[in-house]
C-alpha cells in the first residue's frame, strides 16, 4: 500500500543491511516506486545483476532489530575510546568482559 514502511536487504554477507523506506507510488502495472526512487516489480524484486536482487519486506520487528543493531555497533565503532574517562572505560570493560 501507498505509505507503507518496507525494507530490503543490500548486504552481500550473514549480517543484514536493510535499507527502510515508504512506497509512494504503486503503477497500474504494479511497480513498486519508493521514496527513496528504488523500484520494484509487483513481485516485489529490484533485479542488481542476473545474479543479484532485492527483496521487498515488511518493516517487522525483526528488521526494526536489525537496524538498531546496525546502528548501536556503528555508534560504537565510532566512539573516540581516547575521550572516555578512565571510570567510562572501566564500565565499558566490565560491560564486554
């Protein structure tokens, strides 16, 4: 449906990199348009290659999970451990172990 919140998958590995976005147009041929301008046919397939495609999925808990996941390790990754107090680090150790 028009507004809807979906997804798909842009990662080659195990570890899921979905992309979120509305659909904004569906044609009278059933081409999903997004906001972002990515199509999809009806079947919901957005062909890279022969060898390569992306999947239209629903924006569930599952995907919500995966992105915040995504997020908080590239919010840690980020992290200048160098500006974090000596006590900061010490939790952060006690924390990973």
């Amino acid at each position: 449906e028009v507004e809807e919140t979906v997804a798909y998958d842009t990662a080659y590995g195990p570890e899921p990199n979905y992309t979120v976005s509305k659909i904004t147009k569906i044609t009278p041929t059933g081409r999903i348009i997004l906001e972002n301008g990515v199509k999809f046919d009806r079947y919901g397939t957005h062909k890279i290659t022969d060898f390569r495609h992306y999947y239209l999925r629903k924006y569930d808990d599952k995907v919500k999970d995966a992105v915040a996941r995504k997020r908080m390790i590239e919010n840690i990754k980020g992290t200048n451990w160098r500006d974090l107090s000596t006590e900061t680090l010490k939790k952060v150790t006690e924390l990973i172990g």
